[in-house]
C-alpha cells in the first residue's frame, strides 16, 4: 500500500492486544496481572481494569493454585518450563462462576540482561470442543461396552 505508514512498535503492540482473539495475559514474578488483552476480557469476564494489579488467582481455581504456584515458582528458579513449545488443556472460571475449559501456551519473558521478568500466557476458550470430544468419549465408551457384553456369534 502506497503511502501507508506502520505503526510504530508500542503502536502495533496495542493493536495486537485489541484485536488477537486469543486472551493475552503477562505477569509478572510475583504474578501479579500487569498486561491484560481484550481477548482476555471476552474469554475471561474481567474488565481490564479489574484484573489490572490482581494475582493471576483471578482465573486460577482454587483447586489447581498450589500446583500453579509451584510450577510458576520453578519455572522462575530454573529459567524454563516444561511447557514450552506446548499447549496445556485446564480448568478456568469466567467471572460469572462458569466453568470454562482453556488451552494455555506460556513464555518466560526476559530483559536486555536475560534475566525473566515475567510470564506470558496466551489462552484460548475450548469448552465447546472438550465437551464434544467428552460426549464422543462416553458415546464410544458405551458402544464398546455394547459390543464387549454382546454374546458371541456364531
């Protein structure tokens, strides 16, 4: 395009937040929320002023937080996660209370120095897909089932 001048990096990093569908989240090593996107406010619930400041215990449940920290913890110490390069399937709540299934990718973000300064996370909802991969599991279950009990042909 002709004429068309880029935006600059901050510009472009803006844009990215507004408009990824995929919710951004990065928290700091206290995991403290310090960027919140507008995909995770669609996911999630929460207005970014609300999760702006707020532990990452906002989309944690209460069940899974020991395990989170401890995983968090180590991968500051160590400078890696065992998660890296994957896609971890869980457990999160929107603000309303509603169970929601999520896949997360996480990053270690680091400074000039390379020392990590943070945690980044992308989300993305995928209650509907593991319902229906749970519904397709049951459905396959009983017609195994049906066929394990069903008397021998002749």
């Amino acid at each position: 395009m002709t004429g068309h001048v880029p935006p600059d990096d901050a510009a472009l990093a803006s844009l990215l937040l507004a408009q990824a569908d995929d919710a951004l989240i990065f928290a700091d090593r206290d995991g403290i929320i310090r960027v919140w996107s507008a995909g995770a406010e669609r996911i999630f619930g929460f207005p970014r002023e609300e999760a702006m400041g707020q532990s990452l215990d906002l989309i944690v449940p209460q069940r899974f937080r020991e395990a989170h920290w401890r995983g968090f913890d180590h991968a500051l110490e160590t400078g890696s996660t065992k998660y890296a390069g994957q896609l971890l399937p869980t457990r999160s709540a929107r603000k309303d209370g509603t169970a929601i299934y999520i896949e997360l990718s996480f990053a270690l973000i680091r400074d000039e120095a390379r020392m990590v300064i943070g945690v980044l996370a992308g989300a993305r909802d995928i209650t509907e897909r593991f319902m229906r991969e749970r519904e397709e599991r049951a459905r396959l279950r009983g017609l195994e089932a049906q066929t394990h009990d069903a008397p021998p042909t002749a």
